[in-house]
C-alpha cells in the first residue's frame, strides 16, 4: 500500500504535517498541493488543534514545485500555459491558507527550503530550522524567475536582501536566514525537532482563543495605515478584555496563581 505523502500525527494540540515524497526532496506536486489544502482546510475549523508544525520527510524540508511535472505540462495544445496558470495559482492557495489559519504554523526546516519551498517558509508564522539549512530562491539559476516566491520572500526580509537571493540564485544559510528574519531559531541538527516541538508547546499552553484573535488581528493590521493598524487594534484587544478567560488570565497573574483556563 503507498503511503501517503501528507502525513498527520497529533499530539498535545499540535497538529504535525510531514511532507512525505523524500524521493523527490518534497516536492510540491498537484497531489501535494491538494493534500495540503485539504490538510489546512481540516485544520481550520480543527478547535481542538492549537498549533501547527510543517516539516520535510527525508534530507529536505521542500525543494519547490515538482519540475519533472511541470515540464510534462507542455505536452499540452498550448504548450502549458493553462497547466502552469493553475498550478500557480493553486500554490498561491497554500500559501495563502497559512496566515489565514486560526492557528500558528511553525516550519520545521532542515536540508534545503529552495523556490516554492522557500516561499513555504517565508509564508509560515515561525520558522525553526538546523544549522546546516540552506535557503534559495534559485529558480533564475534555470531560466526561471521566482516571481512567485518573491511575494512571501520580500515580505519576510528586506527589499535588498531578497532581491539579491532573486537576481543571484544563491543560497543563504541558517545563520544568514535568522539574521535577515527568515527564520526565528537556529539549532543543531539533532536538536531541530525537540526545539520545533518545545516552541509549539510553548504557544499552546497559552489561552488559545487569545493566540487565534491575536493572529488574526497581526495580519490583517500589516497594510493598514498607521492610525487605521491603531484603530483597528485597538478595538480587537477592547474584545479580547471582555472574555472571561482574559479577566481570569489577569487576576491569576495579580494573585500570583495558575489562570484557571479550558484546556
């Protein structure tokens, strides 16, 4: 029986998604495009699920979209375009179904986050990943622009920075990709998974429905004008004082004393 290539396990509420076509360095195939929004889909109305964690099966984290696949599109009466417009904009679907899940998603990255695959960690909330990572939006190196990518890529570092890895196809490593905020926390290979999953426990101990209105209101607060961001914030945290749970959150951190929360 063929295993699938989304895997799901649960645990503590936290939802950990496996990337799993080692074969093909996780390749971002049709199936696997499906199975992850089909995946995101269950999740978000998932209320028991308090974080999410992305990883790769084998030596990679994801090596972008599968180019054996997308080169069999042009077998097609117009040479692909139709193909390659579906694919894309079923990609720009998964990503964009990260920032709008009520939970936060963590990228587990070891081995290669390269293109597509770099873009899925530019679009993830957080990012973990080993110290020998490797990061490339290096389509431009076979003739490919990663235009793409340069959407989630140029809204996690700076202008220049994105622009270089775009127009150079090189590789940043780890350290480079914490220093320039693509990633959160670097760590030996060997400890990657115990810090991916201790900083996933460390946010679902925390009042879920805080963490969901929080994340909500960080990206819909991001291309508001300044007095708009305030505006609008403002009256999320108005909603968020009247909850029961936040009354007790405060009074317990008062008292000196454990919240009395739903678990």
């Amino acid at each position: 029986m063929t295993e699938a290539i989304l895997l799901r396990s649960d645990a503590g509420g936290v939802a950990t998604l496996t990337l799993n076509r080692p074969a093909s360095l996780n390749a971002l195939s049709d199936a696997m495009l499906d199975a992850l929004l089909d995946a995101f889909a269950q999740l978000a109305g998932d209320r028991g699920t308090k974080v999410v964690i992305l990883r790769g099966s084998g030596k990679a984290f994801c090596a972008g979209h599968d180019l054996k696949e997308m080169q069999a599109g042009r077998a097609a009466p117009d040479r692909g375009r139709a193909c390659f417009e579906r694919l894309f904009a079923r990609c720009a679907e998964v990503m964009q179904a990260i920032p709008a899940l009520p939970q936060p998603v963590i990228a587990e990255v070891h081995g290669i986050a390269t293109a597509a695959g770099c873009q899925l960690v530019a679009s993830c909330d957080l990012a973990v990943a080993a110290e020998d990572a490797r990061f490339g939006v290096n389509g431009v190196n076979i003739g490919l622009f990663c235009s793409t990518p340069m959407v989630a890529l140029s809204r996690n570092v700076p202008a220049k920075v994105a622009f270089e890895m775009l127009t150079t196809g090189q590789f940043i490593d780890a350290a480079r990709a914490r220093d320039v905020g693509l990633v959160n926390r670097v760590v030996p290979q060997g400890a990657l998974r115990a810090e991916t999953e201790a900083l996933a426990a460390s946010l679902a101990a925390k009042l879920t429905a805080a963490v969901r209105i929080g994340k909500r209101a960080f990206y819909d607060q991001l291309p508001l004008t300044l007095a708009d961001a305030y505006a609008q914030t403002a009256a999320v945290m108005t909603e968020n004082m009247l909850w029961r749970d936040t009354d007790e959150g405060i009074s317990a951190f008062l008292e000196k004393r454990p919240p009395d929360w739903p678990r």
